[in-house]
C-alpha cells in the first residue's frame, strides 16, 4: 500500500509543480495515469489510515466510482491530464503572482501571516507570502534533510511540496507523521478550492485533485479519530 | 512499486545529511513547532539600512528581522527627511514584500488581452526585436522611458535610453512638482527651496501640507516652530492635517493663489515694506513686476480668491512684520506643481514675492538646501554613453518645463501620431496618475512596444504589452542616494530581506540584460554594488562605510545661514523678469493669469490631495492602510456644509460626480473644513486594477474626472482644471 499511497502523492505534486516535459509525459502516460487513478480511488474509499493494509475482508468490497467523491466534471477532467503544453499554459496564467485569475498553490497564501509575538504590523494578515507555516515547512525540510529547487525555495509551503513530503515520509515508512503532516497541511485546501472554482472550467483538473486531497484528509481523519479542529492549521 | 509508477522524489532532493537520516527522524508537527517557537522566539536581527519607497520622499530606515522575515523598522535620526521617524504609510507598506498581489514572473500579453507568464530570456528578446526595430525605421527619439524617481531607477533607466541613443527619459514630474520646479527655475534659478519653518516667526503654506504629504522631518520642524510660537497660516480650500499646528485658516478658492500673492505683493510695494537693499543688490527687473501689481489690489484680490481684501491686506502686513524670519513655503503637488493653468506662474510669483521679504538664506527665512554629490568616476567601465544631441521630446512645445522631468504626457500624445512608437515604465502608474486614465492607456495601447517593470499590476502594465516583476524595495541594494537639507547626506537603500520570488529581478538586473539583449551591454559592465562603491569612493567613503552607517552626514558642507547673493540663473540674481516666460507667451514678470475654468452655477472644482496614510494610487492595495481608510470612509469626497444643506445633500449620502469625463457615484462627507466652491476628492482611490484585490472599485479616481490637457508653457498636468456637478442619488 505504501507505494501506491506514496505515488499518489507524488502525481499530484507533479501536477502543481515543476516538471519537465519528460518527467510529465512519463507521468501522464496512459498506463501510469491509470495506476494513479486506481491507487487515488482506493485512497479515498479505504477506511484505513495512510500505507496501512487493508483488513482481508474489505478487499471484497467492491470500487465505489470516482463519482461517489467527485463531479461528474472532475472525473471526467481526472481522467484526462493536460498535456505538458496545456500544463505550461495553465501554470502561466494561474499559477503565476499577481493577476486576477491567479491560484498560486502556496499555503502561506490562505492562512494567517503570523500568530507570534513580536512579529510585524500585518502579522495578522491572510494573503502574504512567508507565513509561520513557509517557516515551519523550512525547518521541517531540513530537520527531514531535503533540499528544495531554487524555484520553490522561497515557497516551501507550496502545494506541491506538500505533497511531495507526504509521499517522500510515506516511502520512509513514517506513516504517522505522513498521516499526521496530510491532514495538518491539508486544511486550507478549501480555501483554495474556492479561487480555483473561480477560474472556471479550465482549472477542473486542478480542482479535482484538490478535491481528491480533501477526501484523503477526511478519510484519514476519520480513521485517526481525531476531530478537524485539532488538526486546523 | 507499479513499474509505471514515479520512482524518485521529482524535485524534493535528499541533503546529505539527509541521506543519511533515519525514517521520519526530525518530523515535528506544526503545532509542537509553533509552541516551540513560542518558547524561543527567533532572534531579532538587524538586517540593514534601507529608504523607504512608500512615497517619494525615500526615508531611511534599520530594519530587522526576525527568522529572515521583516519583523520591524525604525527611522533613521540622521536621515533628513525622517529624522527617526517613520509615517503611518512607511510601516504600512512594507507588507508590499509579502503581498499576494506581487508580480512573479514576467508577463506578456495575450492575443485576448490577458497577460501570461513567460521566460526572462524570451522577454528580453522579443522586446530587443521590437527596439531594434523602431531604431532602424525611426530612430531612438521615437523611444520613451517614464520612471518615478528612485535612485537605481533614476541611474539605469536613463543610462538605457542613453545607450539607446534616446533623450526621452521622464519623471513623474507632470503630475506633481513640474510647475513649481520650472517656475522657480525662471525666477530663482533653481527648482525647490525650504522654508526655515523650525526658526521662522511667520510661514504661509499655499496649498502644502506636511501632515497629510508627510515628510516626517518637515512635521517635526513645524511642531518645534509652533511651539516656539511661529505664525504658521494654511491657505487651502480645504481645512487640512496640518490645521493642528497652524493659527490661521484661509480658505481660498483653488486655482486663485496666484492673486492673493499678487495683492500681497501689492500691499508691500505700494507701502514700501520691503526689502529695497537686498532687491537692489540681487534681481533684476522689479520695477516691470512692481508695476504689473499695482493694479492687484486686495479688493480686486478677494473677488477672485473670496478672501476678504482686509484679510489680505493683514497677511501681507504680518509676513513683513516677521520678516526676515517669514516666507511663502514653496507648495509642491498643488497650486504650485501641476494643478492649474497658473501653476508655473503661481510658483513663480511666490518666490518673488519671498525676495521683496528679504528672507533667503537668513534664519527663519528660506533657503536652498546645500548637498553633496559624488565625484567623476574614472573606471572606464562606468563611462557614460554619449548624450544624444537631440532634445527630450516636448521641449520645445513646453520651453518653460524642466527637462529634467520632461513633459511625459506630451510624449506619449505623440504615439498616435507616429512620432514615438515604444514606451518604458519603471515604477510609474503613469496611466492611474498622470493625466486621463482613459486617454493615456489609449496612448500606450498604441504604441509598437510596451513595456511596464514593477511589483504588482498596475493600470500602466495593464496597457502594456509586457509587464517584467521587480523586485520590492526591501529585496534590493540601489545606488547610493545624496540628499540636500540643512545638513546633506548620502544615504543606501540596502537589501534586508531575501528575495520573497526568485523569479523578480532588481532594476539595475534588468536593465543590464535588457541593455545586453539591445545590444548596448558594453554601458552596463558593472554591478550596482561596484558602481555605488566607486561613487563613494570619489568622497573618501566606501560602500562597506555607507552599508553600516545607512546614512552619512556631510557637516562640511552643512548650511550656513547670511543672505544668499548668488543664484543658478545666467546672471547669479534674482529674476522678476523672465525672457523665457515671455517667450512662451506669459508676461515678463508675473500677473494675474485666471485658471483654465471657473465653477459657474451648480458646479464645483474638482481639487484632490494626499491623505496622511496614502501615497497617491501606490499604496491603495494594502490591506492594513485600506482598512483605515474604511474605518474612517476616507474615500468619501468632501462638500461645504452649508452648500450641502441647500442641496439636500446628507453626510454619508450616495451621490453622483459628474464632469466632461467621467460620471462615478460615492459617498459624500459633509463638512465645514472645505470652501464652498470645491469638492475634494482624495487622489488614493479608484483602482480599475482587478489583480489589485484590495483597492479594487474602492471610491472614485480624480483623474477620471480631468480631461487630457497640459498646462501651456510648463507642462503640467493641470490636474484641478475640472468642473464636477454633484447629485444626490436617487433624489
């Protein structure tokens, strides 16, 4: 399971963030892409927490449809990956700063700049770049030991590392901590589903797979029991 | 593992150290790693010197940090605009560098008008294409540049349009301080003077006030002079800020300064109560303007400025009592700088009107700030390119205008009409600010090439083509900056925080690529770090000195007050004779010239002004100063309150604003503290820039409501020659 789970993770991250035509053709082939479906459809369904097994007797159970967690237009925009061409030109026009339609799939973005004490004037704000959480997500990088690229390091709480943590602690085997870093990481993925809904049609491939997040969060906080508030970022 | 299955981490790389880390070793949650920051708060580091960018005036500041983020600032005591204090729009605007609204990545225009992001290096190329290609079919003189002074700005992009071959680098100048530069140029030789308002007994501020355009210095030098007792008069149509530490308000008619100096002058020549000596020694033709006011009676005075003629006749009285300690201050952005027909005439009129005083150079009276400059640079990688032989386009249309400024609205007139055919911007809302916004983006729309270089999306980029991110005033080292005052200094704007977008770059970057993409990267062989060293070199300072110190002082060279007896113009006098300004059509010496438009019935002048905590339309977008202006509805337009009663106008009603240009509903706040025959309309507010979330449709854009015109001969914007009707909605 910790594989299939990790892969996920990983396709997503590739999906919002850097890749390169080949990494991203690889990823989006067709065969490749119909294992991430399957892997992401178990994810969502399983009532178990991240990489575990499943119990013998719930591998009867039949696969419920995409459908049953996401819209008829999700699925049908899931189950067709941009090409690397129209990846570029989305990323160029909403996952660039500053312009209308932008849904820049940073953290810091949708949270409070700052609770601390001594912190600056707008540390209350929403809506800057470099909140407690981009400062957070640089410790834990390098207490975890990874290095970022220099287009990202300025926004370690982008989504896609994010994602890309969550896979890289369930490969490590730290299934907790990855279960326990997803559902914490996760929560302002409604808000952010919310700029995504307004660009339309053209970001329904994104808003699935945010939505596909946001159902892996429930179910894994579920199965821990532990209730969302205590998890709220 | 799938086989088809993603094998390495894409781009999430192992350290060394984390290679050899055991699984999960170091996970901590967010919430232990809050609470463990809790516990140890990261250190507050001093990260550096910088200049504030929140306005023009360039403040300079320690800043710190504090986990590498900026935690706070504080003024610097030695800087002379600041004077160790920040205003309200210097904190507030700091949150730029965090901002969601940053600009990330150059942009260029699509085909349906919406911008998308593209690489630096097809940026460069396509705009060096279209550069080369006008120098080929036009030549250089059919490139513009219009950048809002900074001190990096200021050295690059002129060093580009140089290289280039091109004369036409603007300021921001018509559309604020022009008029009043190129009217005192005539008269005095030089474009701002200070009026000793610490030590004064008497000042008269025009139009002017330090509260609400805040250069904190001048606001504590005004406090220190009134409670020392100076008497401090406000000649504004409106009751402003600066009314805290004024004794008297006069509330003029906008647009009619100009006469009140002249019947104050009046009212010194005929009595004899001036300065004859100094006249004597130091001007030239008073007898042609002493004649010209003699007719500039104050009854003739009040019934154009509605101030009552005895009120006139005691001011004029009153600054000759306190003189040599009194003086007209010089006004900036209003009557004197681009605001009416008048403008350059107004500002003119004043400074002749400070000589009959006999104030320059004495304590108390006014004075032009000594500075320091750096020396020649001998490096023959800092050699200059050749100055273009041509003049900057609208010299000649407007003679009287600074060229140091340049009439920039003129030159982008001249799109449509062929003459120029790619346009610059660094740092300049130029389309929001300068003159009608509709008009001027019609202009940049029109040009061949486009190109916008700031931190977010403004109106101006949204008219270009291009739009390349800068990077925010925190996140750069500029070229060193001389300031004048009492005591000149040179000051550094440092970086003191990392870069928040790896993908901006700083000016003096871009310019050097784009230069090297234009073929002319042999003017740009340095860094800014080499060149501001060289500069400080040349005084016996290094860059290292300036970085730790932010501020350096010049003593040497600090003012001394005795009479001053020599001037910048061709002569060394005083000038009331002016053979440039009759040249351009005005009188040799100053006299009443009625602005281009009078209120009439049911109408009103449309007159604008800073608020204390904005800067123009650039700090609109953030979040904290915009939450102020809410709390307070200080987008509201302001009516006389007697006016309203007879209108049936409430305070808080809707109302509708209209003029030649522009119809726009806001509220109103009803008040006693504006003159009957004005509405103010403060100039923040009014953002048609969607990607600006927060000022986005807030309140009205004054701009709007002024139709494209220039003032004759100076070129200023004439930003107050505007009639509006208002109604009440729905009434």
């Amino acid at each position: 399971m910790t594989a299939h789970d990790a892969q996920v993770f990983f396709t997503i991250s590739s999906c919002f963030g850097p890749a390169s035509e080949d990494d991203w053709k690889a990823c989006a082939s067709n065969a490749a892409w119909s294992e991430f479906l399957t892997a992401t459809r178990r994810l969502l369904q399983d009532e178990r927490p991240l990489s575990a097994a499943l119990a013998p007797i719930a591998h009867a159970r039949t696969s419920e449809p995409f459908g049953e967690f996401l819209s008829d237009d999700e699925v049908r925009a899931l189950y067709a990956p941009p090409s690397f061409k129209e990846k570029q030109a989305f990323a160029a026009r909403h996952f660039t700063g500053g312009l209308p339609t932008s849904a820049v799939p940073v953290e810091s973005l949708y949270v409070k700049w700052s609770d601390r004490a001594n912190a600056a004037p707008f540390a209350q704000r929403e809506g800057l770049y470099r909140s407690d959480v981009a400062l957070y997500m640089d410790d834990l990088l390098a207490a975890l030991g990874f290095e970022l690229p220099d287009v990202l390091v300025a926004t370690p709480d982008h989504l896609a590392v994010e994602c890309a943590v969550v896979a890289a602690l369930l490969e490590d085997g730290s299934n907790d901590h990855a279960r326990s870093f997803l559902i914490e990481r996760t929560a302002w993925l409604e808000t952010y589903r919310a700029r995504l809904r307004r660009i339309g049609d053209d970001a329904l491939f994104y808003l699935a797979l945010v939505d596909v997040l946001l159902g892996v969060r429930a179910m894994q906080l579920a199965c821990t029991s532990v209730s969302d508030d205590e998890h709220a970022a | 593992m799938s086989e088809h299955a993603i094998t390495r981490r894409g781009f999430l790389a192992r350290s060394a150290i984390g290679a050899a880390a055991v699984a999960g070793a170091g996970y901590v949650g967010f919430e232990a790693w809050k609470q463990a920051h809790a516990d140890e708060p990261g250190e507050l580091k001093k990260a550096g010197h910088s200049l504030c960018n929140s306005c023009s005036s360039k403040c300079g500041f320690t800043a710190y940090t504090r986990d590498g983020r900026l935690a706070t600032m504080i003024g610097d005591a030695d800087h002379p605009y600041c004077d160790g204090t920040l205003c309200a729009r210097g904190y507030g605007y700091a949150s730029i560098a965090y901002s969601e609204d940053r600009l990330t990545d150059p942009l260029k225009k699509q085909g349906d008008g919406t911008f998308a992001a593209i690489d630096w290096d097809t940026a460069y190329a396509e705009i060096a294409e279209k550069v080369q290609k006008i120098i080929d079919e036009d030549g250089p003189q059919a490139l513009v540049m219009i950048q809002d002074p900074r001190p990096s700005g200021s050295f690059y992009t002129a060093r580009f349009m140089q290289a280039l071959g091109s004369a036409n680098t603007y300021t921001h100048g018509v559309a604020c301080n022009m008029s009043k530069v190129s009217g005192m140029t005539q008269a005095i030789g030089a474009g701002d003077f200070t009026s000793d308002v610490e030590n004064a007994k008497m000042v008269m501020f025009i139009g002017r006030s330090y509260a609400d355009g805040i250069r904190p210095a001048s606001l504590h030098a005004m406090q220190k002079g009134y409670q020392k007792g100076a008497k401090f008069v406000m000649v504004d149509p409106r009751y402003n800020n600066s009314m805290h530490f004024c004794t008297e308000w006069v509330p003029i008619r906008p647009g009619t300064d100009l006469a009140l100096i002249l019947a104050m002058a009046h009212v010194l020549i005929t009595e004899g109560t001036y300065d004859a000596e100094y006249i004597a020694a130091n001007t030239v033709g008073f007898e042609d303007w002493a004649a010209r006011v003699e007719s500039c009676t104050p009854e003739w005075a009040e019934e154009i400025t509605g101030v009552p003629a005895e009120t006139i006749e005691r001011l004029a009285h009153e600054m000759w009592e306190a003189a040599p300690q009194s003086s007209i201050e010089q006004g900036w952005r209003a009557a004197t700088g681009c605001a009416h027909q008048n403008s350059g005439e107004t500002a003119r009129a004043l400074c002749l009107f400070n000589t009959l005083l006999g104030c320059w150079g004495l304590e108390g009276g006014a004075y032009t700030p000594p500075s320091q400059s750096a020396g020649k640079l001998t490096d023959p990688k800092f050699a200059a390119p050749a100055k273009p032989e041509a003049k900057i386009i609208g010299a000649a249309e407007y003679p009287l205008s600074a060229s140091s400024m340049g009439v920039s609205t003129y030159a982008l007139s001249q799109i449509p009409e062929g003459a120029v055919k790619g346009v610059f911007f660094y740092q300049s809302n130029c389309v929001a600010g300068y003159s009608n916004p509709v008009q001027l983006a019609e202009f940049v729309e029109a040009a061949e090439l486009s190109v916008a270089i700031d931190v977010q999306m403004t109106e101006t980029c949204q008219a270009c083509q291009y739009v390349l991110p800068d990077t925010c005033y925190l996140e750069r080292t500029e070229v060193p900056e001389f300031v004048g005052g009492k005591v000149p200094v040179v000051s550094l704007r440092d970086q003191v925080i990392e870069k928040v977008h790896p993908n901006t770059r700083p000016v003096d970057q871009i310019f050097t690529e784009l230069a090297e993409a234009c073929g002319v990267g042999q003017y740009f062989q340095f860094t800014v770090e080499e060149l501001g060293d060289a500069q400080l070199q040349t005084l016996g300072l290094s860059l290292e000195q300036l970085r730790e110190q932010g501020t350096i002082t010049f003593p040497e060279k600090a003012l001394k007050y005795a009479p001053k007896t020599t001037w910048g113009t061709a002569d060394k006098k005083v000038h009331f004779t002016s053979e440039a300004c009759e040249k351009a059509g005005f009188p040799a010496s100053p006299g009443w010239l009625e602005p281009q438009v009078m209120p009439g019935d049911g109408q009103f002048r449309l007159i604008g002004g800073k608020q204390t905590i904005h800067t123009h339309t650039q700090t609109a977008n953030i979040p904290n100063l915009m939450e102020i202006t809410k709390k307070y509805g200080l987008e509201r337009i302001w009516m006389n309150a007697q006016v309203a009663e007879e209108m049936g106008i409430q305070d808080g009603d809707e109302v509708e604003v209209s003029s030649e240009t522009y119809t726009g509903t806001t509220r109103v706040h009803v008040t006693n503290r504006i003159e009957p025959t004005s509405i103010y309309l403060p100039s923040h507010y009014g953002c048609s820039v969607p990607e600006q979330r927060t000022a986005y449709q807030v309140g009205l854009r004054q701009m709007d409501f002024v139709p494209f015109h220039i003032e004759p001969g100076y070129g200023g914007t004439m930003s107050q020659e505007t009639l509006v009707t208002v109604k009440k909605v729905g009434a």
